[in-house]
C-alpha cells in the first residue's frame, strides 16, 4: 500500500484537477504473479464515498517498485459531476424500473437490510423476494457511472432472475428512474441459427467405442497424496474434445495436488472426501432436465469413487445423464486444476469452496447443470463477483437425430469456464468489466478450449472448429464460428479490419481469438510442443501463461490493443521481453500492429471505431532477430569501460533493436527521468526514451559486448553502476551465451523505477569459467503509456575481471561506514542497505500501512511510516521456505568499544519460519549468528538489543538479516519486518525507575512445552498475575540483562508444587540455569532464593549475578505435575539497574525543563523540554531547547516497563510522531555525542 501511496501522491501534485482525482481510491482487489515478487493491484476511484465504475487503476508492484501501469481514472471529477445531488429515487424504485424493463413479475417482499460489498462499501440487500434465482438477495449500491462525458449517480441494482437465463447488473440514475446502462452477468452463447450446410448422415449414427481403454483397464494420472482419496472416472478426457475425437477411458487420481491439494471430493481441507458424488471443492455437477435450477441428480461414485457410467449415443441423451453428469464434473476440475498453474488461483479469483488460507474469498465453486432443460443448441456462465457461486448451464442440442449432449463438447465446457477467468482476471476479481462490443471475451473463450485439447502432431495449418461436435460436423467444419481456426489464410483470413461486419460478441471474439492461435503457433514452431499441460516448457505452456497473465495486464472493457499489450506486458514480465517480436508479428499480421487504435485503450470501445495496422515495429515482423555476433577477443583482464571518449570494444546491436545508447553528460534531455551526471568520470551510455513510436512504447536498445576469452579465468565477474529512475521506467537486463551461437541466458534484471541515483551491481560469471568465447549483451526496454518518455536507463563503469575487487552488494559489504549512531527506518529507501544479490530467493520490499495478505505482517511502520519487510504470498515463489538476505554496508568498529545493533522486528502469522541476524569480518569468514527468532511474536512490533562487543576494533565488520519464509498450506501467511534498524555505541538499558509491571500490557503466552493444563489471571489492576494448577507462562520483554540486572516481586502460593520461580528467556527453549526458584518440592535451577515460608514474601534477585546478555521474554512459574489446586501470585514485579532509588516520577516534572545529564559539557544543549505536555494523539512531540540545535541527536521513546518502543535521530523540525503509542507515561531519552537527557511525557 505505501508504494501505491506515494505513486498517487507524486500523481496529485500534476495539477488541481489531479489531486482531486487521486485523492479518494481503494485497492478492490489484487492478484498474484508467476514471477516472484510481482503482485498486481485494481484500483478503483471514490468521490465522496462512492465508487465511480470503471474508473480504475491498474498496476503490478515488483520488489517494492512500480513495474506496470494503466490509468483509466475518470480524469477532472470535479467538472464532470451531473448533479451535487446525492438522493433521488428509493432503490426500491429503482429495483422496479428492473423489473418492468425486463417483464418479470413483481415482487411482493421488498424488506431492506445493509451488507458490505465484497470492497467493503455500503449496500442495501433484499433477502426473500421471490423473484429471484436460488433466493439470490436483490442487491443495490450507489456509484457514479460516466457516461456522456458526465458523472451520473445511480442505483447499481443487481438481480438474478428466476431461472438461471439473466443475472443483471443494472444502472438507474438516481434523478430520472431511467436505466442508463446494463450488464447480464450471464454470457450466453446461443448461436442462432446454424449458417452451416450439414452433410447428411456426416455422424448421426453413434455407439460407444469399445475398441479404447475398457472399463478394467486403468490409466493411472499423476502421483497421488495420501490426503487424497482414490477415484476414478470414465471420461472423454484430456485431450479429447469430443466423441468424435476418440473413446473414453477411465482415468485414476486425476486431481493435480498443487491446484486441489486434498483431491475433487474435499471441502475441509482434512484428509477424506466430503461427498461420493460428482461434488467437491470445485465444482457440484448435477443433471437440471426439469430447468429449475434446483438440487438435481448428482451420481455417486460410492465409497471407492467410481464413476463409471455406460453410454450409448445411438439413444436419446436421457439415457446416459449419469455419464453426461460425470464428464461436466471432470472437464470443469481439469480447467481448474490446469489454469492454476498458470495464476488462475485463489489470490486471482478463481473458483472453489475453501480456498485453503491461500487468498481470495472461497464459497464459490461452480454449479454445473448437464442437459439443462431450460433451453436447447446453447450454453451459458454466469459469474458474480469473487466469493459469489458461478453457474455454468450445459444444453442438449437438437442439429442431429438423436440429439447431442454439450456436456460431451469438450470445448464448449472449456469455453464456458473460460468466461468465468476472463471475467474474473480482467480488472481483478471483483470488477466485472467486460463491457463494450469490441471486448474479446468469446475470442479467450475459444482459445481456452482450443489449447487443452492440442494434441503431438497436431499443425497450426490445421482446420479446429468449436462446436463441431453438437452441430454434427466433421473435425474440418467451421462449426458454430465463420470459419475454422487455422493460421492457412486460405481456410481463415479474418483481421482487426473485419471486426465491422462480424456479429457481437461471438465474430468479435473469433477475430481476436484468430490472432491468439497464431501467436500460440509461432511459439509451438518455435518452442516445441510439450503434452505436460501443468508443467511443459513447450511454446503452448508459454502462450497459456502470457495469456493468463496478459488477462491481469487488461484495460476495463478493452479492445483488441488493449488485449495486445496486456500479453506484451506479460512477456514482459514472465519471459524478460524474449518472445516480444513474436507477439508483434502475430498480432501485426492480423493488423494490430504497431499504430493500431481502439478507441480510447479500455474506454467505451466499439466494434466499428478501430485503427488498423499491419506495422510490425520488429523490422519487418519477423522473429526476435539473431543478435550480432561478437568480434575481437579480450584476453586481458580486468577490462573495464567508463565512456569517456567513446564506446570502446562496445557496441550498439545492428539488428534486433530499436533505439540505440548513446553517449552523455549532465542530465538527458528530458525532465524527471534519468542522471544528472556520470557515476564515474563525466560521461556516461543511456537509451533516450523520447518519442511517442520512437522512443516508446517497449521500445529496445541492445549494447553488445566484444568477444570475451574466459580460459586463464577461474571466477570472473562483471561489475557496472546503472541508473534506472522516471515514472514508466520499464526494463534492464544483462544476457550472457558462448561461441557466438545458442540462446541467451539472463544473468541480471531489474524492474521499475530504481530511484534517482547511480546503483551498483556485482555479477558471479563463474558459469563461464575458462570459456574461450563469451558475450555479454545490455537489454534496456523503455516505457509505456502516455508517460513512457520518463524511462531513461543510463550504464557507467561496466568491468569485468577474475574475482571481485568491488563486491557490491551481495555477499561482501561495500561502502564504508565509520560514523555512529548508523541508523536507517527506510522512509525514503533502503538507504547503505541492500538486498542479497546471491544466495536467496526473494528480496525484501518497502512498505507502509499493511503488507497485502490477511492476519500477517504490520499495519504501520514501527518509527515513521515506511518499513521493509518478506512478502510470502506466492505459493512456489514466496513460500515454502524461501530466503530473503538484507546485506549492511562496511561498518569500521576501529572506534568503538561496545558497538551494539538495535532494530525492530514484526513476526506475525500462523506459519512464521524464522528470522536470523549474523556477522563476520573482513569480508571472508564464516557468518556467525548474533539473533534468532522463530515462530508467532504476536502482532506488535518487538525491540532488539544485540551486544556487538565481540567485533569492537575490527575495521571493517558486516551484518545481514536473514528471513525464511513459512511452510505448509497456509505458509503465505508468514510476512516478516523490520524497521529502525541503528548501530551505536552500547549506552546499556535506559533507567525504567521502579515501576510496576501492568500485565494487563502484555500478551499472556504459554511457553514451550512446558504448559500444561493450568489457567492464569490478572489482578490489583493489572500488578498482580496469578498461575493455577500445572503452568508455565510468559510475558514478551525485550532486555538485555547486565551484571547490574535486578528482578523484584511479591510472592505468594496457597500449597507447594514442584516449582514455582521466574526467569528471562531469549526463546522459546527451556533454559533451567536461568529460573529462579523461590519455592517448591523439585531441586530445579537456581535455588539458591528457594526460601518461601508462607503469606506474602517480597523476593530482590539479582538476575546479573547468575547469567546476562538479551532476552526477549520473562517466564512465571507454577509447576506441579503431580497434583492439582495449587497457586502462585507474582505482584509488583519490578525490574530495574542497580538499586531502585528512584521512580519514573521522580525523573522529570511536567512541562518543567530539567538540566541534561551527563558529565561531559552539560552546557551543549543547556536545557531541553518537550511540548505540549499533555499531547493528545494527531500532534506530534516537539523537543525545545533555549540554546544550541538538536542536530545529529539520538532519541529514543521508552514505557514504563524499561521496553523501547522507538528510536531514531531528531530531524530537522525536531518532532517525533507519536499516534502509534498507547495512553500513558513515556520517557523520551535525547543523546548526542556530549551529553544525555531524559524526559517524561504523557500521552492523553
């Protein structure tokens, strides 16, 4: 949310219209990514609380960075409103214009209750109306709707009607009652009348094939978990399309466990199928013959989940519902299970009952009816807003005599589901934005059944109807489109200019699924095709996931140019841009070339308003051209290039590009984009993204390498600065391949804007080790959208040499710091630190306000704003058990005697791994351990106090962070942060006075395994905590325990037990030698305090004596294994330095100015206060001094316990922040290099 945040700020400060338009907006929803890192999120505009439609913002987020954008806010709200009227006509009245419009009866039960909307907004629902489908509750909300170049305000009324046929989604406007726009939820594909002739008796005549895989004959279908119960179907199965195409066979285990972990029949996430019918997690199939919609026939399988049912084509299809029923419920599993791999997933929307902990909102898996008796030659899929039940209604056709099932058409199921992911990808998952009559929403349908039906020896030149089957045509039939699919131009020609005269939507979608075909042959001629349709590698995989993808890239009610960038973007993205000219020619060839326009790009597109372009912007449309082949051979190293005079040995490519580098100093010529000067000497390379169809959009510039000769090289690396800063900055990459021939591997990415300085990058090429001929290639791609010219990418000091002298900031620290306190709270970067660029599988990201996945992760930073933190989402990319590195720079300790490392973590959620600090010296060493941390710390930030003691004097000292994420099904759940990160000299524990602990403060927590069955309470206003019967409990308390360290308490027990004591803790691992015990049978730990004699008895432990260093936890003690009944009563415990002799009172007055402490140059800041005093929350904390500035001051904000609760350096207002911190007494430390001073404060 913080990066989305600070995008829109920077958009509001464009101009007076613009900050009114950005200023109320709300993540609706987001999706996930197969690239690790990325995640999208779908904006929607508010104005006054109320969401405008398809006023929306589209972006994905890589790493903490913008990486994609598409703005379709509705821009200068404020000039566009119809009316400052915000009442008119009821929503009942509303809901009766729909019912008048579309003649369905009246409803005599119109009784209002609210809901929230699945973004959380304001609705009025209608429950019982009786005219509605399944009872479904009339729905209705206010929104602004644009239209005619105004915002109108409107009743989004929302009823499904009896019957399945029409789910609408329907605009009335407030003033007038008039229905001003309207959506059917339901797509219906019902053809008309078939234009086909039919060859008489071409496949009337129909029995079932015996000469396949008999029933006794078991084609088992993946490895199976034993969460899963075995089952079996007898099925047209993948990749059949239909019973033309082939028998059936009975297929085992087909459920792919990373789509349905616990198999088909689940619903409980428990090992054991919940049903024996043809229902589970994704999908109920039942037979509907009577129309109603209601609880049909589903078969069952029985206890073995056998679903083996007979059929026989030659009767009427009544006969074999059974069998009709079954091969819906497997093909609607099989896309399921097939699109997930490629993100159609729980995070994205899709479709299933319990969504595992994965994301998304669950209780919406589809209901399937099979020879729906509600109509006849048609299907339909109805797809409500995530959460919200789809209905797929499959139809009997009567073109043949017997008629045929369209639960046997393969591709038509495959179609229908794919109105389902095209809706729900298209805008995100709540949005429903397949408006305007040149989306392709049919054109995806098609390909989806088209690509799981692709079979080995299968040619694009090929005739692929759909429909073939129930229409009663042979495999090269045209079936319900114009033509067959076919890249043979003889057998299909249609393109974008075409698109006028086709019928909407089903011409439109033909049109644009066209293209899809192509592009999918491109990639299988040049690829391969793989049968694996989970996991190939064949080009069909990669045309599913850039289709996938592509979908979440998509403009609201988009066009063919719209659907185009959306695959660019993916490529992108998945691929590094690899298959980019493919794509062009493809979509060039059926003129959505380069200068192809739809209208307004996502507006209120039309099929009659289009541009046409056969421009490929690839040379001439043909594949990613063969780069140039290296020259010259380097033999000598290190080889270093800073630009100074010329280009060197280096090269801009010849072929395969479309802009060059080119050589600068000072700024580029445009604002806002690019360096102002040369990392290194005065000239610097950079591609100049100017130029709306020169300099952008996805425009790229290719920098080739001389012939590099490896053989006397046993580790060789490249090192180079780069600069990536602007609004649309899109793409960096560094390839590498050997002897001029074969692909190239990328060896280096980076996405999105990088900020505005030069970065620098250390690159391991010991895979090319002793190599005699290697190349190294710079790919820049610019930026897109009407702000692509902000997308400068500049290269300085490119070397390469054996080792590395400048290591970066992967495993060897750079930089050198030698001033302390070094802190850094990431409000405006990373600042010296820098994530690993070896040795892990994520990186860690900024962030403000929560991370994007539920019950895990902060809700705001710990000091400031802004913090860093491990996204885990992703299952195979976040988690399970994925590593994230944060390097520090150098840090020179050769002054320092007691340098310590303070920061603030954040562990919370169910799967929280674990969370390491190491160090070591000089670059070289094993990293040894000086922090660790695992499992759930409860939802708060925590401190930490590491003593460094052990590297003082060392020159040159590294520390890294280590987080990995968690595991299992819910492993998502695992976001780990940090914040206030500082590393200073010891000052030891601030002096907390005396006060009592207030265990009402802290989380009660049972420790280890240690807890059995015994309770605790809290007494005397929270000073007294009370342990029963057989427990061990602790409190959270970060403290490093010194020699000077002292527990104090009142003791009491109503009857001994085996021990009764406390103790600090640094883990959750029983440590015997660091419990006190005061009382009990057992000989355990300390005991040398074991003398309770009865009553109440005060107990001064001095902690120290026994054992130091920090801790995170202290442990109370009730331990009676062997009975029951007793207690004890820990009050009034205190912790304190030293002796206690004086209270937090005692510290410092109210408002009074109290002299610094200290015995060096007490004078250097004379006196301090803080105002006001009381501060209620919304102000910030000023620090006043009479004389001398605060600059280069450490503060820190302390509780009544001794905890520190923020740290930082006063900045140049001198104010601290202090809304997150509860109501009560708090002492602010100030420390500079002279002096220190201590101050109280009250928080109202």
């Amino acid at each position: 949310m913080g990066v989305i945040n600070n995008h829109f700020n920077g958009l509001k400060k464009r101009s007076t219209d613009a900050s009114i338009d950005f200023s109320e907006w709300k993540v609706t929803s987001t999706a996930s990514s197969l690239k690790k890192g990325l995640t999208h999120y779908y904006i929607t505009q508010y104005h006054n609380n109320i969401p405008i439609i398809n006023g929306t913002y589209n972006m994905s987020v890589f790493n903490g960075k913008v990486n994609f954008k598409l703005d379709q806010f509705v821009p200068a709200i404020k000039t566009k409103l119809n009316s400052a009227k915000t009442s008119g006509i009821t929503p009942e009245a509303a809901i009766q214009s729909v019912i008048a419009k579309h003649r369905l009866k009246a409803s005599a039960n119109l009784i209002r209750s609210s809901k929230k909307s699945n973004s959380g907004d304001d609705m009025i629902q209608f429950m019982n109306s009786g005219i509605t489908e399944d009872n479904e509750p009339i729905t209705a909300q206010k929104v602004y709707i644009f239209q005619d170049n105004k915002l109108k305000l409107c009743w989004n009324i929302n009823l499904y009607e009896q019957g399945g046929q029409n789910w609408w989604h329907s605009y009335i406007d407030i003033s007038s009652g008039e229905i001003i726009a309207e959506d059917n939820w339901v797509i219906s594909c019902n053809f008309g009348e078939v234009e086909h002739t039919h060859v008489k008796g071409e496949s009337n005549n129909h029995k079932e094939v015996t000469n396949y895989v008999e029933k006794n004959t078991r084609i088992p279908f993946g490895p199976k978990s034993i969460m899963v119960a075995p089952d079996s179907y007898n099925v047209y199965a993948m990749p059949l399309s239909d019973p033309d195409d082939g028998g059936r066979t009975i297929v085992n285990d087909p459920a792919n466990l990373t789509a349905s972990p616990f198999g088909w029949h689940d619903t409980n996430g428990a090992s054991g199928a919940e049903y024996n019918i043809t229902r589970g997690n994704n999908v109920w199939a039942q037979e509907d013959a009577n129309g109603n919609n209601g609880t049909g026939a589903s078969p069952s399988g029985g206890a073995g989940l056998d679903f083996d049912f007979p059929v026989n084509l030659n009767q009427s299809p009544a006969n074999y519902r059974n069998a009709s029923t079954t091969n819906l419920f497997y093909w609607n599993n099989i896309m399921h299970d097939v699109w997930y791999q490629y993100g159609f997933d729980e995070a994205s929307g899709n479709f299933q009952e319990n969504n595992y902990g994965k994301g998304g909102s669950g209780s919406d898996s589809v209901n399937a009816d099979s020879q729906d008796g509600s109509g006849l030659n048609n299907a339909n899929f109805a797809t409500p807003g995530d959460g919200g039940n789809p209905r797929m209604q499959m139809f009997l056709w009567n073109q043949t005599n017997p008629g045929r099932d369209g639960s046997f058409d393969n591709v038509i199921i495959a179609h229908e589901y794919g109105h389902g992911i095209s809706t729900r990808l298209v805008g995100g998952r709540n949005s429903n934005t397949l408006g305007g009559s040149e989306q392709m929403g049919e054109g995806w349908s098609d390909w989806f059944g088209l690509m799981l039906t692709m079979k080995a020896g299968d040619q694009g030149t090929d005739s692929r109807g759909v429909g073939n089957y129930v229409l009663g045509q042979n495999d090269a039939g045209p079936g319900i489109r114009p033509t067959p699919y076919s890249t043979n131009r003889s057998i299909n020609n249609t393109d974008y200019a075409d698109i006028n005269g086709l019928a909407v939507p089903h011409g439109v979608g033909y049109a644009f699924a066209t293209i899809l075909w192509d592009m999918t042959w491109l990639l299988v001629d040049q690829e391969g095709f793989d049968p694996d349709f989970y996991n190939g590698t064949g080009g069909n995989n990669i045309a599913m996931a850039l289709v996938i993808e592509g979908l979440k890239n998509t403009a609201n009610n988009p066009g063919f140019v719209s659907g185009r960038d959306g695959i660019l973007q993916a490529d992108q993205d998945l691929y590094g841009g690899q298959y980019r000219c493919l794509i062009w020619k493809a979509f060039a060839e059926r003129g959505v070339g380069d200068g192809a326009n739809e209208n307004s790009n996502g507006g209120t597109n039309t099929n009659s308003d289009q541009t046409v372009s056969f421009v490929n912007p690839c040379d001439g449309g043909g594949p990613d051209p063969t780069p140039d082949v290296c020259s010259g051979d380097i033999t000598t190293f290190p080889f270093s290039e800073s630009f100074e005079t010329n280009f060197g040995e280096w090269s801009n490519a010849s072929s395969g590009d479309d802009v060059d580098f080119s050589r600068n100093s000072g700024g580029t010529p445009s604002s806002n984009t690019g360096p102002t000067a040369a990392s290194d000497g005065s000239t610097y390379i950079y591609v100049e993204a100017s130029g709306n169809g020169t300099g952008f959009p996805n425009k790229r510039g290719v920098l080739n390498s001389p012939c590099l000769n490896f053989s006397s090289l046993s580790s060789p690396t490249l090192s180079f600065q780069y600069h990536m800063f602007g609004s649309a900055i899109n793409s960096l990459t560094v390839e590498a391949r050997t002897d001029n021939t074969g692909d190239w591997t990328s060896v280096f990415t980076r996405s999105g804007d990088q900020g505005n300085q030069w970065n620098g990058a250390n690159i391991d090429l010991a895979a090319y080790a002793s190599q005699a001929s290697v190349q190294l290639r710079f790919v820049v791609v610019t930026g897109t959208g009407n702000s692509g010219w902000q997308s400068d990418i500049a290269l300085d000091e490119i070397a390469i040499q054996n080792g590395s002298t400048d290591p970066g900031p992967g495993d060897g620290c750079s930089g050198e710091v030698t001033s302390f306190p070094f802190s850094e709270s990431f409000e405006i970067s990373f600042g010296d630190w820098s994530n690993a660029t070896t040795g892990d599988d994520i990186d860690f990201t900024r962030d403000t306000g929560g991370t994007p996945s539920n019950n895990t992760g902060p809700s705001s930073g710990a000091d400031g704003s802004t913090y860093i933190y491990v996204e885990a989402s992703g299952e195979g990319t976040g988690f399970p058990n994925k590593t994230a590195i944060l390097n520090s720079p150098c840090l020179n300790f050769s002054s320092l005697t007691a340098p310590s490392l303070q920061f603030q973590y954040h562990m919370f959620g169910s799967a929280i791994n674990s969370l390491t600090a190491e160090a070591r010296t000089n670059n070289t060493g094993a990293w040894t351990s000086i922090f660790s941390q695992n499992g759930d710390k409860g939802n708060q930030w925590n401190a930490a106090n590491v003593d460094l003691t052990a590297y003082a004097g060392e020159s040159s000292v590294q520390i890294r962070f280590t987080v990995v994420t968690g595991s299992g099904a819910s492993g998502w759940q695992s976001d780990i942060a940090l914040d206030a990160i500082s590393v200073e000299e010891a000052t030891g524990n601030p002096d907390p006075g005396c006060d009592t602990l207030d265990f009402n403060s802290f989380t009660i927590t049972p420790f280890s395994n240690q807890d059995s069955a015994g309770n605790f309470s809290i007494g005397n206003g929270g000073a007294s905590l009370t342990l029963t019967n057989n427990t061990w409990k602790y409190i959270p308390f970060d403290y490093v325990v010194t020699p000077n360290t002292v527990i104090e308490f009142e003791f009491s027990s109503t009857s001994q037990g085996e021990i009764h004591g406390v103790g600090f803790e640094d883990d959750n691992t029983l440590t015997s030698t660091r419990y006190f015990k005061v009382h009990g049978t057992q000989n355990y730990g300390i005991t040398n305090f074991d003398n309770y004699a009865g009553g109440t008895q005060t107990y001064v432990i001095p902690v120290g004596d026994s054992y130091t260093g920090t801790m995170d936890r202290l442990v109370f003690i009730n331990d009676n294994d062997a009975g029951s009944g007793n207690t004890s009563t820990f009050t009034n415990v205190k912790i304190y330095e030293g002796s206690c002799s004086a209270s937090l009172v005692e510290v410092a007055s109210f408002g009074t100015r109290v002299d610094v402490l200290g015995d060096e140059d007490e004078n250097a800041l004379a006196s301090v206060a803080v105002a006001p005093v009381p501060i209620k929350k919304g102000n910030l904390l000023k620090v006043l001094t009479s004389s001398n500035n605060l600059s280069n001051t450490r503060y820190s904000v302390i509780n009544v316990l001794g905890q520190v609760l923020d740290r930082g350096v006063l900045n140049t207002t001198n104010t601290i922040n202090i809304d997150r911190f509860d109501s009560g007494v708090y002492i602010l430390r100030l420390e500079n290099s002279y002096t220190k001073a201590n101050k109280r404060f009250i928080i109202e």
